[in-house]
C-alpha cells in the first residue's frame, strides 16, 4: 500500500501525536483475524477496515437472518440467506478497497484453528459460544498470538485482552484465568434465547477493535490481564484485573496434536447431555414413536407445524415432570440447545431409565438444516 496516496484517507488519525505516521505504516502491515461476523464482529470489522489494517480474515459459516438485522449492522434484507463472511467482505472492501480481506465460509474447530490463525498477527473473538470461546483461546496460547474478548448479553457485555505479557513482559493471561471451569451450559441462556440490546454489540465490538488497533500500532495501554464490564442500562463500567490461574492452564494442550484431539464440546458440556444430533433427530422421528417436547416459552418464534410437539415452557418444566409418561423416547428441544439439556438432567433425575434427548443445536440447527435440504 503506498501510504504518500492514502494519507488523506488516514489523515485525522495521522494527526494523532501519539499515533503519527509509523502507527499508520504498522496498521498497514499488520494480518488481524476476526472470529465471528455477527454483533461483534459486525462492530469491529467496519472501523479495522477504515482505519486501515492491511489485512483482515474473517471466520464465518453462517448467514444473515432476518433476526440478526437488529444489531449486525453490515447486512440489509437484501442478504439475506447469503454467506456472512462473503457479504461483510464485500461491505469492507467498499468502505476501503486499498485492503486485503480474506474470508473462510468455515466453522473454526480443533482441527483447523492452527491452519487459520497461525498466519495472523492478531485475533478478535466474536464468538458466541463457550466451546469456540476455549478453543480459540488456546490455540492463541499454542501459537503465542495475542487475543482480543469480547463478550454481550442482555444488556452487560465485557471486554478483555488475553496472551499478551504486561509492560514487564513477565505475565500473560488468558480466558482460562477469567473462566477456570466452563459455566454451566444449561444453567444460563444464550443471546439467541435472552435476548440482546441491539446497540451493546456495537459498543463492545467497537471496544474491541480499539484493543486491537492500539496493539498493532503499541499505543495507549491495552487491556492485559484486565477485564472491562459494561452495563447499558446504568451506563456503567467496572474493571477487575486478571491473575494467572495455574490449575486451570494446566487443562491447556501442550501441543497441537493434544489441541487437535481436546473435545472442546465435550469440555464445555455435561458428558451427560444425551445429545441428539438434527439428522439423527429427523430419522428418529420418521422410523420410531417418540414424544417430542417444546420448553421454549409460549411467546417464542418460529411456530413449529414441521412434526407434532408439545409445549411445556422450561418455567413449568419441573412441576410437569411428575405426570409426564415415559414410555416412548423422548426428544427436548428449544431456542439453542441450553434448555433443553436442562430439562433433560431434570428428567432423568426422576426417571434414571428414561429414554431422553436433547435437540443438539436446537431448533435453530435444525431448521438451517432443513433449509439447506429444501433447497437441495
């Protein structure tokens, strides 16, 4: 990129006396990849663009929905159906065509995180699940690259950066340190379930992209071994500052064959889960009788007319065990998966032979599948 031809479009950062020139030239060589283009990385991706960083990745299987409209700012009803990953690349690439944007239509796993980050000088997580969350954080570890989190629900979200030392280049944290053990899977809701405040994406994604770009060009100081949480509805802010958890870096693979053969899924769920995956669900429900459960609540979308279901919302769950008959296998399902795998523990613990499973995914996994099917 020749900087003498481009400085009127980084002119007003140029400016900065703390940034200057050589900021702007190290913005230009830097490789930056951002797990995720949905709320966070939908906030991020544009002002790393416009700032101007050389090269940016982008890692995303999914497609926008008509629900992901009210907070991933890069897509219009126009993309819908369309390929996250490719339609934010085509959004930055108008923002700012003196960039190289590079875009994987994949889902990262342990089996190509290495291939995927190892060609990067820095990585965002936009991530919206705890499995991606550890597994990307360590990989990081392994591959020494610093990770910029970043995390929302409801109406809190936090910011955070991990694997980078501190100014005496003694000390490095990492999510392991934040979160030592994997919260329960079922003992909270995703965003997907919850609920999101649209614009707390944007203020978190945007928080990210500022760690990065400060990072790359070594300016200010970054958010090392601290963690910024925000609430949108008391516009508040608290830090807590992050020590090394030896117990829990211990759980780390030492290399990348232990990294490739670690079950990040498994880790973050109960081994006791009875997943059932959507295709195994729908050859399940064509071939055996089964009784299949909705424990979404009564006011959730979409209305299931695909197969024969019956609603019991998780907040009554408990006290409709009891008469719930048996006899036939069960599949519960909702919104993502949590729930059900909640409802699931619960009855297996009054009937221990219960024949019971939880819709892997949830209904939003199938109903991507059965898509995929029709139009096949």
């Amino acid at each position: 990129m020749n900087l003498t031809k481009t400085n009127n479009r980084y002119q007003k950062q140029i400016l900065l006396k703390a940034f200057g020139q050589l900021a702007q030239e190290k913005l230009s060589a830097a490789k930056l990849l951002v797990i995720g283009a949905g709320g966070l990385g939908c906030a991020a991706l544009p002002y790393l663009a416009a700032a101007g960083v050389g090269t940016i990745g982008i890692v995303d299987f999914d497609v926008v929905e008509i629900s992901n409209l009210q907070r991933q700012v890069l897509y219009t009803v126009n993309d819908l159906g369309k390929s996250k990953a490719a339609t934010a690349s085509a959004r930055l690439s108008a923002l700012n065509p003196e960039i190289k944007i590079d875009i994987y239509d994949v889902q990262i796993n342990n089996k190509n995180a290495f291939a995927l980050i190892s060609d990067y000088d820095l990585v965002i997580d936009g991530s919206d699940n705890y499995a991606t969350r550890y597994l990307v954080n360590d990989a990081c570890v392994l591959l020494n690259k610093p990770l910029v989190y970043g995390a929302v629900s409801c109406f809190e979200g936090q910011v955070g950066v991990f694997n980078l030392a501190n100014f005496a280049g003694l000390i490095k944290t990492n999510y392991r340190d934040l979160f030592p053990q994997p919260p329960d899977a079922t003992a909270g809701l995703s965003c997907n379930e919850a609920g999101v405040l649209g614009v707390l994406p944007g203020i978190i994604g945007t928080m990210q992209a500022t760690e990065a770009i400060k990072i790359i060009t070594e300016i200010g100081k970054p958010l090392s071994h601290t963690i910024i949480s925000y609430n949108a509805l008391e516009n508040s802010f608290y830090d807590f500052t992050l020590s090394p958890n030896e117990k829990a870096n211990a759980l780390i693979p030492k290399d990348q064959a232990g990294f490739e053969n670690f079950n990040y899924d498994w880790f973050c769920n109960s081994p006791a889960s009875f997943d059932i995956t959507a295709e195994a669900f729908d050859t399940l429900r064509l071939h055996e009788v089964v009784t299949i459960i909705d424990v979404r609540e009564k006011d959730e979308w979409p209305m299931i007319d695909e197969f024969p279901v019956s609603q019991i919302p998780f907040s009554e769950f408990e006290k409709s065990i009891l008469s719930m008959s048996t006899k036939n296998k069960i599949v519960v399902v909702c919104q993502t998966g949590n729930r059900s795998l909640k409802a699931v523990k619960l009855l297996k613990e009054i009937f221990p032979k219960c024949d019971v499973y939880s819709l892997q995914g949830g209904l939003e996994t199938w109903y991507r599948n059965h898509k995929k099917k029709i139009d096949a």
